[in-house]
C-alpha cells in the first residue's frame, strides 16, 4: 500500500484537515450560535439523561464514581460550547484535550463514542428552537461528527505516538495499524 497523504498531517494540523473537511459556513455557525441559551436551558436535563445511563451499567459507573456532581458541570459547559459558534483551534483543541482525558483514565473509545447518543439526541431537541431549524440541525450533526472524530483522534494519536516508539518509527507504526 502506497502512503497516504493523511500520514504527513501532524498535531495542529490535524485539526485543521478536520475543520475543513467538515465546512462548516458562517451561516451555520450562526444558526447554532442563536440557540445557546436554549442549550443551557436543556443542559440539566441531558446531563440527568447521559449519567443516569452512565450509572445503569456497572462497567462504566466504575469510572465516575464520586464525581459525577463535578462531571456534571464539565459536560454541561462542553454541551454550551457546542452552540458557541466559534470553532476554531482553539475549540478543536480544548475537545482533543478533553478525548486525550478519557484516553488517561483506560475508558475503552466506545463508551464516549456509544454515549454521543445522547447528546445528538439533545443538541437536536436544542436545533428546533433556532429560526431556522434545518440549518441549525445541519449545522449541529456537523459539530456532532466533529466531535466523535475529535474523541477518536485523542485515541489514535496515543496509540500511533507509542507504537511509533516500540517499532522505531511512525511509518512502520501506521503500516502495521493496518495489517
Ligand atoms: C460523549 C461522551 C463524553 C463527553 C462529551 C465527556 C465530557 C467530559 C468532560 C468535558 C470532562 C472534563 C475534562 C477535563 O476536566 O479536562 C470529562 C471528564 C471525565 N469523564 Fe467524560 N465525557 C464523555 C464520556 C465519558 C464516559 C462514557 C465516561 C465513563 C464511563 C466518562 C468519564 C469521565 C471521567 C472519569 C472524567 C474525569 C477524568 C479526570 O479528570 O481524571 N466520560 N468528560
């Protein structure tokens, strides 16, 4: 298999490919920016919704034991940023160092990933109330998407970063991630 181009792109500009790749347009990022408040108003209720379930399953309940009324907080202000309306850099980093966070603690990549379910279920109820529904739904499925990539990557790079130490080099890391 031939190289990709992909493998020559590196931290920053990771976020970048990303970014672009999603296209997400001035009118969008409006869209969602209309809602915020709608979204903290709904918080709460996503919040009760997304660790009742995190609580219902023993294999993940072992991870937030004793803090979820602080981990309720966190995942309530990183659900307002979505309809912040600026998603530059600086929002595309503060998710990957949010991902690389559950990378520390050994959660397995599909709890967050599996529990995105529940945030696209309620950044959509969020969408509706905006003038122009479509657009903010639209636009919100994007930041969705942005963000389950975000969470993947904060995985890949820990685990292309240490292979890439065992076998010497990253090339060689990355072509036996494929075999
Ligand atoms: C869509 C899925 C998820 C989102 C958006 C999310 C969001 C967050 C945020 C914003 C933080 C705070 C990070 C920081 O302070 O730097 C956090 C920390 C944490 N999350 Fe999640 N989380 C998700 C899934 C999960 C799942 C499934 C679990 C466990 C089963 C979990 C367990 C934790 C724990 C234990 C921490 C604290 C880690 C520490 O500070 O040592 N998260 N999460």
């Amino acid at each position: 298999m031939e190289d990709r181009k992909s493998w020559n792109i590196k931290d920053e500009a990771i976020l970048d490919d990303l970014v672009n790749l999603m296209d997400v347009t001035a009118e969008e990022k409006n869209a969602l920016a209309t809602v915020k408040e709608q979204a903290q108003a709904l918080a709460p209720e996503l919040v009760d919704a997304f660790y009742k379930r995190i609580l219902a399953h023993p294999n993940t309940a072992e991870y937030v034991a004793g803090m979820v009324d602080h981990l309720r907080n966190t995942l309530q202000d990183w659900f307002v940023q979505l309809f912040s309306g600026e998603y530059g850099p600086e929002y595309v980093q503060s998710r990957l160092a949010i991902g690389k966070t559950h990378v520390r603690i050994g959660l397995p990549v599909r709890y967050p990933l599996a529990m995105m379910d529940v945030l696209i279920e309620y950044g959509e109820k969020v969408a509706v109330h905006s003038p122009q529904p479509d657009l903010a739904t639209t636009a919100f499925r994007k930041l969705a998407a942005l963000d389950i990539a975000i969470f993947n990557q904060a995985y890949e790079n820990t685990q292309l970063q240490h292979l890439a130490e065992m076998v010497g080099n990253e090339r060689l890391a990355r072509r036996l991630l494929t075999q």
